[in-house]
C-alpha cells in the first residue's frame, strides 16, 4: 500500500474525481478534494464527514486562477504528494468542420490552460514532498496516432494540447525529481461518458491508483492506459 502523505484533486464532486477521493482515502493522510460548488457536492460531503477530518472538502473553480494561488497561499509550506489534475470538460461533438469557437475556447481553458496553471501555483508543494507526483487525466482522443474515426475537434485537439503540455512539464520539473504523468481512464460510465461506457470509475480508478502506486521519475512525461500500457502519442 502506498502513502500519499497530502493529495489535491480537482473536480472530486463527482465521475472520477470522486472515485479517486474515495479510493485515495485509504492510503492518504489528508486529501482536499476541491470542487466549483461544495454545497452542491451532497455525496462529497458525506464522504468528507465520515472520514473523520481527513478529507477537506475546497471550493475551486479551476479556471479562477487567482482562487488557485489563494489556496496555495493557505497550504502554505505543507508538501503535495499527488496533484490531480482531473476537472475538465467535454464541449460540443458535432461530427463535421463547422465549430462553436466560443465552446472551443472554454474547452481550452478548462482543459489545458487550468491543469498548467494549477502546476504552476502548486509546483513548489509538489516538488517539497515525498512523493512528487502529478497527475494529467487526459483521454486517448488527444493521441494523433489513435485517431481514425475523425470528429470530436474541440476535445481531441484539447486533450492532444494537454499532453504536450505534459511532456513539457516532466521536462521542466525533473530537476526537482518531479513525476508527471498522463493518464487514459478509458471510456468510464459517468455523467461525462455516458451510460454506453466500457468500464465503470471503480475499475478506471483502481488501475490509474496502480500506476501512480508504482511510478518512477523514469516513467515522467509517458502517456498510460488505465490498465499500465504505453499510449502511442
């Protein structure tokens, strides 16, 4: 069993942030869990009040980027152990080349300008702990060499953004012995999946928990499958 010390999740009212507050639970001294809405966040709560103070339920609205230096300020020198940059969002699917430029923009700012931001603010956290992890939920949409079905612009080009911006923070931070990681949770039955997904967040989050359980600075900047396989950019 592994020992997180602290960990910061994004977007854990719900889906997969959720799951990794509850199974995360087990093995980590104190987690905040940070949502937009805690008082809209009900299974979040309860979790938060039976875990005896161990799970801090924070409100943060990702792409506010002064409420992330904020709580940063208010960690002050406590050390991160695993950030997880899970909050994002899916935008509009239409299948042809005509796009909503202002969905695109939002699915930009959520899902590639707010993950690099919220390293930046907790940077020193992370690189003052034990562990040293960050964690990138990204999608197997954003691989160029998987794509062969075409469509899905905004999100595909979102999360192809997001790796790269990955790759260029375990770069950035290996001299602080930093591990970055980008992680496929496959295709989860969540709001933002949908009910035809192909595994449930239980199993999704059960596998990325195994990969970050065993990560290695060696490992910093690959892109992983839930179940631990290399994803080809």
């Amino acid at each position: 069993m592994a020992n997180y010390g602290t960990v910061l999740i994004t977007g854990a009212n719900r889906g997969l942030g959720l799951e990794f507050t509850r199974q995360l639970a087990g093995d980590a001294d104190r987690i905040i869990a940070t949502c937009r809405n805690p008082a809209r966040s009900d299974e979040l709560r309860a979790m938060a009040e039976s875990s005896e103070g161990k799970i801090e339920v924070r409100a943060l609205e990702v792409t506010d980027y002064s409420q992330a230096r904020k709580l940063a300020r208010e960690l002050g020198n406590d050390p991160i152990d695993l950030l997880i940059n899970n909050a994002g969002i899916l935008g509009p699917r239409p299948g042809n080349l005509v796009q909503d430029v202002d969905a695109w923009r939002r699915v930009f700012e959520v899902n590639v300008i707010a993950p690099t931001k919220m390293v930046e603010a907790f940077a020193d956290q992370v690189a003052a702990s034990n562990r040293k992890l960050i964690a990138n939920i990204t999608s197997k949409m954003g691989s160029i060499a998987d794509n062969t079905s075409g469509g899905a612009y905004i999100y595909r080009s979102s999360k192809a953004a997001l790796n790269a911006v990955g790759r260029s923070m375990a770069r950035d931070l290996a001299d602080r012995q930093v591990t970055v990681l980008l992680l496929h949770p496959g295709w989860v039955r969540t709001d933002m999946g949908g009910p035809n997904g192909l595994i449930d967040a239980p199993t999704s989050v059960a596998g990325m928990k195994d990969i970050l359980d065993q990560a290695t600075l060696e490992q910093s900047g690959g892109f992983y499958n839930y179940d631990g396989a290399s994803i080809a950019w």
